[in-house]
C-alpha cells in the first residue's frame, strides 16, 4: 500500500536480541490507531513499517525471526525511529557504530528517536542525550548511569520526552510509549480511545511502585557482607549504626564509608528499603491490616512507614495493594 504523504512514517527497529514485544506491539498499536481513525471518518495517520538496519534476518532475544523487516535506502527519512528493548549483550549493540550513525543521521533530518527500556542505552551512545533527562528500565539504572555520567538519569520516571529524544522504563512501557505518541501526533481523544481498546491503563507516569531492590553482595567487601547479613537478620527489631559496626568488625565510620561505596546506601537507608521490601511482599500476598504490617517489619509509628513506603514507592499502602495483590 502506498503511503500517503500526510502519514507519520515510523520506522520500528528490528535488532539482534530486541524482546519481539516491543517490536511488534508498537506496529500493533500504530495500526490500531489507524483502525479506530478510519472507523471515525478520517485517514490513517501512521504509517509505521519494521525497519531493519543492515540486510539479512534479526532475531529476538529468544530467537524469534523478524524476517519481513525492510532495510531503507540512505535517503529515507522517518518522522519516528522507534528503538526495542534489547536483552542479554547489550554492549555488542551498542557498538554497532553504523547503527548510532544512522539514528544520528535520522535525527538530523527531523525525526525523533524513541527508545524503550535497554534500547536507551542505544538511544545514549548517539550523545543525543547528554545534559538531558532520560529514563531506562529500573534494574538497569546502576549500569547507564556509570556508562553515561552526562545523562540526568531519572530511573522513577516510566516516560521521559524531550521533544526529539524520548526514552521510557520496561519492557511493556512501549504501550506508554505508543500512546503518548499518538496523543502527540495525532490527538488525545485518538490515544483515549486506543487505550480503551487495548485495555491499557493511560497515564502511568512512575515506575517507582515496580521495582525490587536487589541488594548487591557481589562487592566483595567481606566486612560489608557481613554487617548486611546483621541487618537483615534484625530487621523486624531495634536496628543501630553501632550494632552494624560490630557484627561487621568495623569503626562506624569507616563502616559507613565502606558500606555506602559497596551498596550505594547508609547501612539505615538499606534498612529502610529491606523493610519496605518486606512491606511489599506481604501487601501483596497476605490480608494483613497495613498496621500489622508495619509493625511486623519493625516500625512502631504506622504513620512513619506510610511516609517511608510511598517515598519509596510513589503510593501509599493501600493503593500499592490495590494495584499489585495476588488475589
């Protein structure tokens, strides 16, 4: 079919370990906007095609063949280059400097560059986002920020766009994505309506509320590891600086210093997200009232671990239940 020359021409990227969601989902939904679009009364407003960035068959990270991808000539310009999320070896595609090229070509000639969880990574080595906000899954973050200090890294935020540069959390973000860049391009009432229709959940604006902490015990610091392990084991009871200093066989402050170069938090700080982490779990598997909760993780003042949870997690405990419980 030809395209029409009103059309917003959006290349989705087919890449060597992309998730196949993030591929062919966005085509989904372009093409349901379309549908929704023509069923009004009007024109389709995308034209969105599997762009491929070298000849040959691209394979998901489980090894999906995204074989119909199209491989464009050097003078195509899109008007959206859509980059996947990626899995596994991240910095094999990252290094593909024909690739970086290209969508620094694109955005040369006006297209804007979206990027969905580890495609961010792809997104950051073009330097298109140094000095900008941007945002990437939240289990990555640790990683893009030491590979890209210039990027104001926002790892709570599930959307970041920066007109020409958009950057966005997880893997199914690309439906958040999709949506706001719908709204953007065509209307709001458009990406309302394709929401209702997929039953997606429009304007999440936070990832917070999905991330686990993982504490790090590969630091190889063995003083560290072993006032972690105290603390986790008195979780639920008084916790103090000077309790952590002793398990760990450490002065405080040299225990502080190490501690936070191993963890990245202050030994209470890293209390405070194990209990939080506790809170979650139960909230979502348990019919505990939240006060029984929070004082089985160790808090006396409910109030205090209300505070202390949606600092943490964008939403109170009740609304975190709401969410995510298992029922």
């Amino acid at each position: 079919m030809p395209v029409a020359s009103s059309s917003i021409r959006i290349a989705v990227l087919a890449l060597e370990g992309c998730v196949a969601s993030s591929v062919m989902g966005p085509l989904d939904v372009f093409a349901m906007a379309n549908l929704l679009s023509r069923d009004q009364g009007r024109g389709e407003p995308f034209a969105a095609e599997l762009i491929a960035p070298r000849p040959g068959t691209a394979r998901s990270f489980h090894g999906l063949a995204l074989g119909s991808a199209r491989v464009p000539d050097s003078t195509e310009r899109f008007d959206v280059v859509l980059i996947p999320a990626l899995v596994g070896n991240v910095a094999r595609s990252v290094a593909e400097h024909s690739l970086t090229d290209w969508l620094t070509g694109q955005h040369t000639r006006g297209a804007k560059l979206a990027a969905v969880c580890a495609g961010a990574f792809l997104l950051a080595e073009t330097g298109l986002l140094e000095g900008r906000e941007a945002t990437t899954h939240w289990g990555l973050a640790q990683d893009f920020a030491a590979r890209y200090p210039r990027v104001a890294l926002k790892p709570e935020l599930l959307l970041v766009d920066n007109g020409d540069v958009l950057t966005t959390g997880g893997i199914t973000a690309y439906l958040d994505l999709c949506l706001h860049l719908v709204a953007k391009q065509v209307s709001p009432e458009l990406a309302a309506l394709c929401a209702k229709m997929l039953l997606v959940e429009p304007g999440r604006r936070f990832q917070a509320p999905y991330a686990v902490h993982a504490a790090p015990r590969d630091h190889g610091d063995t003083a560290v590891l072993r006032a972690q392990e105290w603390l986790e084991a008195h979780l639920c009871g008084p916790v103090t600086l000077t309790g952590a200093a002793v398990a760990a066989s450490l002065g405080e402050r040299t225990l502080l210093r190490r501690f936070r170069k191993a963890t990245g938090d202050t030994p209470l700080d890293y209390v405070q997200r194990l209990r939080v982490e506790a809170a979650r779990r139960l909230l979502e598997t348990t019919p505990r009232t939240v006060e029984d909760i929070a004082q089985a993780i160790g808090y006396a003042d409910t109030t205090s671990f209300r505070r202390r949870f949606k600092a943490r997690t964008g939403l109170t405990p009740d609304a975190y239940r709401k969410r995510f419980a298992l029922r």
